[in-house]
C-alpha cells in the first residue's frame, strides 16, 4: 500500500487535507508540501501503532493487581483482589459514588501516580458498614423472597427473578440516596370506580 496525501486547498497552504490508502503502483510517494511529510509520517506512525496494539474496549481500566482482601464480613472470605474491584467498580456506578465514599484515606502510603492510597480494611467510616448493611438486604429479598417467585418470559419457560436478581441500582440508579420514584401518566384508562351508596 501507498499513502497518497492530497491538498484539498491550495497547494502552499495546508489546512484541510485527506490521507487516501491505495495500493501502490510505484514504490515514489506523492508529497505536495513538508508539512505533509509529517502528518504522513504520523498518519502511518499511529496505524502501525494501532495494528501492533489494539485498542481496549469502551471503558477498559488500567489498575494495578489488586492486592488480596482483608477484613471481609460480607463478601466470600475467598473473593479474589480482581473480583473485589470488579465488585466495588460495579457499586461505586451502580451509587454514582467514588471508593472515598466507604473508604478512609491513608496519608501515609501514596499509589504510583502520587495520590494517597486508600486503607481498605479500616471500617472507621459509617457508609462502610452502611453498604455491608444494605449488602445483606440485597442478599436476603434475592435468595428468600425474589428466588420464590416464578415467573414466565415470552416463550411460556418458567425462569426465577433470581437471574436478574435486585442490585443496588435497582433502587439507587446512580444515586447515592435514591431519586423518589414519581409515576408516570397513566396511558391507559381504568375501571370507574365502584359508585358509593
């Protein structure tokens, strides 16, 4: 392949241009200005770069390896380092909130990036044992009350509610106090109401 840069304007000024991939015919590149060496030169740059290294998908984070979790009460004492970030990620949207929100700042130990690190395990914070607290509710209304219910999906096959089951965002839908639901109008009519004597 052969990268043809084209000005679109006049030739000694360069603001507007197109970079066209055709295969090549000759092995001479077509170059109208040395300005247009650079940008060819980053175009081909950021395409072999992108080849060599494919990109992470939508909303892939770099962390360091979690570290193995302690002072666990509610999770599995097994829960890996990964699965408790998964985990505290995947609430920390579910709440709209940040891990500062359950967890104290430890002024002594700084991360990589110079910020000072969290102590996990410290429970001095009330949010902390407010989420273990709603943790176990969560846990409770899916195992004993939504895992009962039957229910049938479009194709007549009974499947329990405990696959969806209920989340923190089931209530909280991105808010650490969760909105008031307001109804919203009615799109159908209803029965009259039963006449009074």
């Amino acid at each position: 392949m052969a990268i043809e840069i084209i000005n679109l304007r006049k030739p000694s000024l360069v603001d507007t241009i197109a970079v066209k991939l055709k295969p090549a015919r000759s092995s001479r590149l077509k170059i109208a200005s040395p300005l247009l060496i650079v940008v060819a030169a980053a175009a081909f740059c950021l395409t072999a770069v992108a080849q060599d290294h494919p990109s992470q998908p939508a909303g892939a984070h770099h962390h360091p390896p979690a570290p193995a979790p302690t002072n666990l009460k509610v999770l599995p004492k097994n829960t890996t380092g990964e699965q408790i970030h998964e985990i505290m990620h995947k609430w920390a949207g579910e709440l709209g909130t940040e891990c500062t929100t359950c967890h104290t700042v430890d002024p002594n130990r700084k991360m990589p990036n110079g910020h000072p690190a969290l102590n996990f395990a410290d429970d001095s914070k009330p949010e902390k044992n407010t989420a273990r607290l709603m943790l176990r509710m969560v846990q409770d209304i899916n195992k004993n009350y939504l895992s009962k219910i039957k229910d049938e999906d479009h194709h007549g096959k009974d499947h329990e509610h405990e696959e969806a089951g209920l989340s923190c965002g089931t209530c909280h839908r991105g808010h650490v106090h969760p909105p008031e639901f307001v109804p919203p109008k009615e799109d159908h009519d209803h029965p009259p109401a039963p006449a009074k004597p």
